[in-house]
C-alpha cells in the first residue's frame, strides 16, 4: 500500500465524557467490533476493563481510577483505528486536554438521563479552540432517558455546538424499541443483549407493516410523526461542517447492550478526517510530506516496575517514521534513532519497523523526552498547543528523608516532564512550590516519588491564588513590578518569570496597575 493511502486510512481519535457516562464501554464495544479483543460483553470482566483502560500504573489499580491515558489501535474494514483513552477523573483534565492535541477527531458520550455534564462541557471547550470535530453518542437509551428531542436541546446549548441526528430512537428504557439510521435509512430493533454482537432487524421501509409487527401500533405512530418533525427541524447532513467542527452528529444507543456502536462505529468511519496538518510555530505541516516529523504528548513512567524505563507517547505528524533511523531531537539538539519503538494494538504492544501520520509510537526513554518535544526528520520545528494550564493548587515540597536528596530532586525533575504537575521555585525564600490543577496530582506525586524513585517527601500549606506567567516589553515596568512584588515572584522550570498572586483581588490589582505587563494563564504565549 502507497504512502497517501496508509495516511487516508487512519482514524486517531479520542473518547470522551463525563466519568459514568460509558466511555469505557463504548471503547470495550468498538475495540469488540473491530475484532481486536474477543470477550464479547462482560463490562465487569476486569481482564476486558484492564484491556480497555491499559491502567499500566500501580496507583491506577489502587485507586480505581483511570489515570493513565493509554491507546489502542485495531484494523477493520480496512481502517487503521487508533483510539486514545482518557482519564475520566477531573483532577487529571490536563492530560486529556494534551490527548486532545494528538486526534484528528472525538466521540463525546453523554448519559441519556443525565444529559450534558460539566467535565464534557471543559472537553468539548477544548474541542472548540481546536475546531475538532465531533460525534455525539447518546448512551443508556434502554434506562428511562430524557426527551430526545430536549436531549438535542441541551447538547446544542451546553456544547455550544449545531447538533444533526444521523440515528433516532424509538422509546427509552423498558420501552425501548430500536433506533433508526436516518442515514442508511434502516431500523434496528433493539433486543436487550449483552453478550453476542448480533445486529437486530434491518428495516428498510418506515412504511413498511413489519415497523408495527416488531415495535406497536403507537410507538410506530409516534416514530414516524418524530422522524417528520427530525427532517423538518435540523438541516441535511453535510461532511464540511462537521469537519470544520459546526455541526455535530449525533447517534443514540446502549454501549453496554450492543446497540447501536456498530451504526456508530461505520459512520465514523466514513465521515471522520483521516491525519489532519499540524500546526508548528515555523510553518503549517502537511501530512503527506515526506520528511519525518512528530511531537510528544504523553510521557509514561513506571510501566514495568522492573524496568525503570519510561514511555514517550509520540504522535507522528508527517512523512514515514521508521525504527533504527536517525531523527532529529529538536529540544536536545541532537540525533538519536530508536531500537524498539512500539504500536499499540489493543491489549498488546509489540516493536513496529515503521509507522505513518495519525499512528502513536511508544518510544522507550530514560529521560530525554519531556512532554511537547518534537522530533523531525533534521528541521527545526517546534509543535504548538501543549500548553500548561495555570495551576490553582499549591504546596510548598520539601524533603522527608534527609539521606535521599538527590532522589527527590530527580523524582520531582521527571515527574515534572511527564506533565504530573507543575514547579516553581520561590525568588523570595528559595522554596520549590508544586502547582496542580486537580487535588489528587499531589498524592499522585507523593507515592510515585516513594515507589519509583525511593524518596519521600512531605507538603506544607501555602496561601496562593493562582500563578501566572509574567512577560514584557518595558522593561523598566517589569523590572519594577518585580522588585515590589519580591515576595510574590518565582521562576517554573524553564526559568521564566511567575508571579504568584495571593488573592483574586491582588491579581486584578496587579493587571490595573501595570498595563504593559502581559499576564498568561496558559505556559504557551
Ligand atoms: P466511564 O468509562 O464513562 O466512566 O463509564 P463506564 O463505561 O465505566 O460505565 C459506567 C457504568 O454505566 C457502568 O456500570 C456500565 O456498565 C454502565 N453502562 C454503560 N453503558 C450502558 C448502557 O448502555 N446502558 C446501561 N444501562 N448501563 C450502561 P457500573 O455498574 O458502574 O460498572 P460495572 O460494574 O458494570 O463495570
């Protein structure tokens, strides 16, 4: 197969939702449908949960919570599919929000009962600053679920996002019949099943007499006045405004019933975008270039406890990326070539001679990577949008074991590329403050600093309000602002100037009285 053609068959997208909705069944069903795992259903099964969430870290298994972000890639119908996980858990956002800078596309699901929720709200905020398009899946149609009409409403409203139903349901909890897909115009009725991929009924015909042998005299009724209303109200489906990111079609179903992934999982497949060009601060980056290039979004350590190896996710960009090949290390200046990259298929990793835009490689590492570096083929290009978000929880770390110094400082160091959480130093007392986005990010830290480095390390309060980046023409103003807020000023990792506010109302004093003064809530400016 061609070059072009092994880029215009990938597919590399994310699965999203509010925790609970179904994300990792919907992934377990498409992962089922695609042939690349076999135990059809068992949701429970904690062998398929661990498949689908490839929860590689102790702390993971512990808590109970989707930590890691993990992909999983899989053929079918002559696709290459690559779905990278997210955590579900808010405090780790920002490792999804990276995850979100590596697809061309995302599947939001949404409980049919429960309607929009607010961690798919901050998502899909995400997916907006992107333009990523979207497909939303309205999950758990078999329990009593909202209006699907208001259901429409509220994805519209909250989302912020043009909705077109491409499927549309008959009934919803005891009551649910089926759905149809308005586009292959075929209905499916629904039979509670959990454990085979059979397929319902096709229908053709919304006239056709067997609607009412197999769903009832009423319900057909109300089906057929719905659908009239369905094509009165929202206009035809066109591919441009769902690539551009305006419309989002949307798909109703039960993820842990089978129904209605495998509609889902074909249309997506037909309209989602194959490797979209990336954008780096020198110039746009075309997919089918031929020169290797590709970024780091996600680093991953501890994932054999034997091996103190970690994993750099890379997203590969452009050109053929290819094992025992020279490639440029943009950050570090240098070349270095790779042994044993891996893909992810599924439930498995296995070494790979080469790779085509739109794949994720994991490439083993000893710490040279650090989340947003780049690697190319010998040009210097840098790769935009892995942005670190201001942090709004803070603790002063200082060492618990004397003897272990040196271990701590390498342990904060790493864990600090890997994007767990963000240090500053303190240009008033020479204290390291860590920064999270999420509460959880600090035990996080605390264990894997004891785990994997053998360090121990304790917190201490310390009253901020949030820390932003600080730049400046004026000099004299800058220099000014620095010296009286002394106290408030740090340094974070790459040596830029913090300023850490106390209160709210210190920040908007700040702003007011120091207009040349650029303030950043984001490292990326
Ligand atoms: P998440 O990854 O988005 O957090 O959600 P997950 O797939 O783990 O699903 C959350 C719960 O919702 C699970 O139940 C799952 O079985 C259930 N669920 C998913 N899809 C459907 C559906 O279509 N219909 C119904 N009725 N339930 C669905 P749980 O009891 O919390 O977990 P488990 O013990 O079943 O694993």
């Amino acid at each position: 197969m061609g070059f072009i053609e092994e880029i215009k068959r990938r597919r590399t997208f994310a699965i999203i939702s509010h925790p609970d909705a179904g994300k990792t069944t919907l992934t377990e069903k498409l992962l089922l449908f695609g042939g690349a795992i076999h135990v059809a259903g068992a949701v429970k099964s904690n062998k398929i949960k661990k498949t689908a969430t490839s929860d590689f870290m102790e702390i993971e298994k512990q808590r109970g919570i989707s930590v890691a972000t993990s992909v999983m890639g899989f053929e079918y119908d002559g696709f290459k599919v690559n779905i990278l996980d997210t955590p579900g858990h808010q405090d780790f956002a920002e490792d999804t929000f990276r995850t979100l800078t590596a697809v061309d596309s995302v599947i939001i699901v949404v409980d049919a009962a429960k309607g929009v929720e607010t961690q798919t709200r901050k998502l899909m905020e995400v997916c907006r600053m992107r333009n990523t398009p979207v497909i939303v899946f309205i999950n758990k149609m078999d329990r009593p679920s909202k209006d699907p009409f208001d259901l429409l409403d509220e994805v519209e409203e909250e989302l912020k996002i043009k909705v077109r139903p491409l499927s549309w349901p008959i009934g919803n909890g005891t009551e649910f019949r089926g759905v149809y897909n308005l586009l292959e115009e075929n209905l499916y009725v629904f039979e509670p099943n959990k454990q085979t991929l059979e397929e319902g009924i096709s229908i053709q015909d919304v006239n056709d007499d067997r609607l009412v042998d197999y769903i009832g005299d009423s319900a057909a009724e109300l089906f057929r006045e719905e659908l009239e209303l369905v094509e009165g109200v929202y206009p035809k489906f066109e591919m441009d405004t769902y690539r551009d990111g305006q419309v989002a079609p949307v798909f109703f179903g039960s993820a842990l019933n089978n129904f209605g992934v495998r509609e889902l999982l074909h249309c997506f497949l037909k309209i989602a975008p194959s490797p979209l060009p990336s954008t780096a601060v020198e110039r746009q980056v075309e997919p089918d270039e031929t020169k290797f290039s590709g970024f780091v979004f996600k680093i991953h350590a501890n994932m054999d406890p034997n091996h103190r190896n970690r994993l750099a996710f890379l997203k590969i960009c452009s050109g053929k990326f290819e094992r025992n090949t020279n490639y440029y290390h943009v950050g570090l200046g240098k070349n270095m070539k790779f042994s044993s990259p891996t893909a992810f298929m599924a439930d498995k990793k296995s070494i790979i001679d080469e790779a085509y835009p739109g794949d994720i490689v994991g490439i083993p590492d000893s710490g040279n990577f650090k989340i947003g570096d780049t690697l190319t083929g010998g040009e210097k290009l840098h790769y935009k949008g892995l942005p670190s978000f201001s942090p709004e929880l803070f603790r002063y770390i200082e060492n618990a074991d004397p003897m272990k110094s040196k271990q701590l400082a390498k342990g904060i160091d790493q864990l600090m590329d890997e994007g767990v959480a963000q240090l500053f130093v303190s240009q008033f007392n020479g204290r390291k403050v860590i920064g999270t986005v999420g509460a959880l990010q600090f035990e996080v830290i605390q264990y894997r600093l004891l785990h994997e480095y053998g360090a121990s390390c304790r917190y201490e309060p310390i009253n901020l309000y949030k820390a932003c980046w600080i730049r400046s023409e004026d000099k004299a103003q800058l220099d000014d602002f620095k010296k009286r807020k002394h106290q408030y000023m740090a340094k974070d990792k790459q040596g830029r100037d913090v300023f850490m506010a106390d209160s709210g109302y210190m920040l908007q004093m700040a702003q007011d009285n120091f207009k040349n003064i650029e303030f950043h809530f984001t490292s990326e400016f």
